[in-house]
C-alpha cells in the first residue's frame, strides 16, 4: 500500500523530483558548499611591478631579504608560518605545507601580499617623531587560473619618537621589530593574521567590490608634499588601498585590490617567495567605488601663551554604482583631525595632520554605511537624503 503511494507520488512529481535529485547531485560536486574547502598557503608576496617595490616598499623588501643562517629561507616566511602555526578556522582549512603549488582545477591559494609601505617624520622640539604604515592584502586566488577571487586588505600602523634625526639604519632596525618582534603592542605579521579569522569564504565569491577611480582635484594638490605630488599614481593607489582597508575591516566584507599604471589587461603582478612571477587576473567589479578628493582646509581654533590649536580639514565625494551602472551613493563628506602646536616649536609639518584627517574621515565614514547615525550626518555629510544612499548601500555590500 505504501510502495503504491510512493510510486504514485513520483508519478505525479517527475519533474520536481528530477529537480531535486539534480540539485543534491550539484551540491554534493560542490566541497566548498557542503563543508570546509582546502585553501593552500602561498606564504609571502609583493604585489606589483619590481621596480615599484623598490620604490614603494624598500624596507619591507629589506627584511624580506634576511635569510635564516640555518635553512637559508627567508626569515620573514618562517616567522609567519610559525605565527600561523596549527591555527584553524571556521570557514576553510589553510593547508600549509605546499606553498599552495596545488595545480588541481579549482585549487584555491592564499597569500599575503605587501603593497605599500609609508615613513613620516616630523620635528617636535628636540624630538623626532616618526609614523611608520605598512599595508598589504590577505590574497585568495584560483592557483589553476591565476585568479583573483577576493581579497582582504589589511595594515598597520606604528609610531616611534627618538632624540635625533633617523637615518636608513634606524629604519632598518624598526622594520625589523615590527615584524619580528612588537612596538606598542603592534606586529605587522600578528595583523594580518587576524584578517585570516575574518574570511568568509562562501560569501567572498557573492560579488566583487573595488574602489575603481581615485579623483584629486586641483584644490588638494597644493597641500601635498614633493614626493607625493611627483608620484600621483602612487597616491591614488594610497588613497584607495586606506579606503577599501577600513571598508573591508568595518564592514567584514572582501574587495578587490585597486588596480593603476601597474595594472595592465585588469591584471596584476604578484612575486612570490619561491621566486615565482604570476599576473594574477582581476575580475570585473559589481559594485564600483570612487573616491574624489576636493581639497583641504587648515583653521586656527585658539591660540594662548603655550600654543595653537588648528583644525585639519579634509572634504571627498565619495560615489557608488551597481552593476547596471545606476548610481547608489554619490554625497560629500567633511573630517577635521586637531593638532596642538607649542608655542616653543618653530617648525609645523602640515601634511602629517591632513593625512590623519583623510584617513579617520575614511575610517568613520565607512562605519557609518551600517551606523548611520543621525547626529554624524548632520555634520559630516554635505548633501540631503545621505542616510537613505547609506542604507542602499549597506545591502548592496552585503549583498542584501
């Protein structure tokens, strides 16, 4: 009698049985779906063209080339697999024992890939105060393909002060301990390896975001340094790697890496610690950013026997399209950071100040995509109906 029932229901439900069936056999060629999927560790990376590394990253490529007298391997590879160590993880499993040469259809690798690295100097006094920022990204890509599929950046940033004025040596030796060791409590290996807890495998290969246009306008570009104003691509790629940084971190989300003259086909280079070169491709984006930056502002707020206090300003227009190239966001924005400058000090560096102003607007914008709060809105945002872009926003993020 129940046989009959069960044949007479297949009977009259071929079609949503055969659906079922093929749905079940779909899911069950799909690993990464039905569990944990085996991601192979690449170990460590430089992103870009050699001659850019040079330029953009000539400590952090230093301290790369220090070998373990030992095993003659490089010694900042073997801090961080032993950082790594047999730590697991929700959403994979980080396979560390082959250099995520996996050449299986499908393979995918990780790695972690400097990308820019920053010194800032400024005379207080008798005293030296030095900034020092190292950002990179956590890599997943497809080893077969050579393809980007997310990516996850990540950074840091550390801050010394010494009596007399730092030479190459003294930058060496701080490299040196923010890798191998910690100042204030900060290791450059340590953070990004907490970017690792942060993946979300399944939901990084929804779609693709990046910060696909950086604007300078004239207004900010009298503000700048020599050294930024002679190397504007490099300050693009600044602005959107600080961005997509915070936006991911606050966010949780992946975004692909910022691409410029490097960049060429939409793809980019990668050297790896074996001694390899790929030219990883980078796919289309869903969700298109742009950063325009509108200039600066310095105003004095009080000024006693002791000192000044001024106020750095920075104003952006920060946009966003979808994929059908319909606009969601497209609003201005306005931080200060202040500075307290002592009367005693004769010397004041501005740009210090207004880099602290970009980048906490940056920082307190991208919380507010999923704050949006009505007391920072009325004085950070310029435009009306900024709560409402915010909001479309978030779900288009989020994929929502």
């Amino acid at each position: 009698m129940h046989t009959n029932r069960l044949i007479n229901l297949f009977r009259d439900n071929r079609l949503l049985c055969i659906l079922l069936i093929g749905a079940l056999l779909w899911l069950d060629c799909l690993p990464s779906l039905a569990g944990q999927q085996k991601v192979y560790f690449a170990g460590f990376a430089f992103l870009g063209d050699s001659c850019n590394n040079d330029q953009d990253l000539p400590y952090s490529r230093k301290i790369f080339a220090l070998k373990d007298s030992a095993t003659n391997v490089s010694r900042l590879n073997t801090a961080l697999l032993s950082r790594i160590g047999r730590k697991t993880y929700s959403d994979f499993e980080l396979v560390t024992d082959s250099l995520g040469d996996h050449q299986s259809a499908g393979a995918l690798s990780l790695a972690i890939a400097l990308d820019w690295e920053s010194i800032n100097t400024e005379q207080i006094d008798n005293l030296f105060k030095v900034v020092v920022n190292i950002h990179g990204q956590v890599l997943i890509f497809n080893f077969n393909e050579k393809k980007i599929l997310a990516s996850y950046p990540a950074g840091v940033r550390v801050n010394d002060v010494l009596k007399k004025a730092p030479d190459d040596a003294y930058f060496t030796k701080l490299f040196e301990k923010i890798y191998f060791d910690k100042i204030d409590g900060i290791n450059a290996l340590d953070e990004f390896i907490k970017r690792l807890d942060q993946i979300k495998l399944k939901e990084s290969f929804n779609q693709h975001i990046k910060v696909s246009a950086v604007v300078v306008e004239e207004k900010s570009k009298e503000y700048l340094p020599d050294d930024i104003k002679n190397r504007p691509e490099a300050f693009k790629t600044f602005i959107a790697q600080q961005f997509g940084t915070f936006l991911s971190s606050n966010l949780g989300i992946a975004i692909l890496p910022y691409t410029t003259g490097e960049a060429i086909g939409n793809t980019m280079a990668c050297r790896f610690q074996n001694g390899s070169v790929f030219n990883l491709t980078i796919p289309k984006e869903d969700i298109a950013l742009k950063i325009t930056l509108r200039g600066f502002k310095k105003v004095k707020l009080d000024e006693n026997t002791t000192g000044c206090s001024w106020a750095y300003g920075t104003f952006i227009n920060f946009s966003a399209l979808n994929p059908f190239q319909d606009s969601i966001v497209n609003a201005r924005f306005k931080s200060a950071a202040v500075k307290i400058v002592p009367s005693s000090q004769q010397t004041v560096s501005d740009w210090p100040s207004y880099q602290e102003s970009m980048l906490s607007l940056f920082d307190q914008l991208t919380r507010q995509i999923s704050l949006r709060e009505s007391s920072w809105l009325e004085t950070k945002a310029e435009d009306k109906d900024v709560k409402n872009q915010l909001k479309e926003l978030e779900k288009a993020l989020k994929g929502t």
